[in-house]
C-alpha cells in the first residue's frame, strides 16, 4: 500500500474507475433512450464529463504531492 509520504495508488485506482464507470452507466443510459446513436451521445457526454473530473483531481493531488514534499525538505533543512 502506499506510505504517509508517498502517493496512494488506490486514489488513482479509484480515478479511473470513476471514469470508466460514469463512462459506462452514461452510455447504458443512452441505450435505453436512443439506441445505439444514444449510447454512443450518452458516453461520449459520460467519457468528457468524467474525465474533467478525473483531471480535476489529478492536478489536485500533484499539488498535493508537491505541498508535502516542500514540507519535507523545510523539515529537512533546519
């Protein structure tokens, strides 16, 4: 698993289920509506809704990361 210092792969694990899944249920959703046209709208809008979010939340953790390691070597220099 991952260390209090270090990244947590199960947040990026859980990003890309998010996105497969919004993907997915958007999809199936269409399906039901408009067939196969509708699937493909439904997860189309589901995929670029989804991976908004998903970039979203990567840049939100690589500032994370970063602010951690800026403490880490303020920690380390005094």
């Amino acid at each position: 698993m991952g260390s209090s210092n270090g990244p947590n792969p199960w947040r990026h694990a859980g990003m890309g289920l998010e996105l497969a899944g919004a993907a997915i249920i958007c999809g199936l959703i269409g399906w039901f509506i408009g067939g196969e046209t509708g699937m493909l709208i439904g997860g189309g809008i589901g995929f670029v809704g989804s991976f908004y979010l998903f970039i979203k939340e990567a840049l939100r953790a690589n500032r994370d990361a970063d602010e951690t390691r800026d403490a880490t070597e303020q920690d380390d220099e005094r």
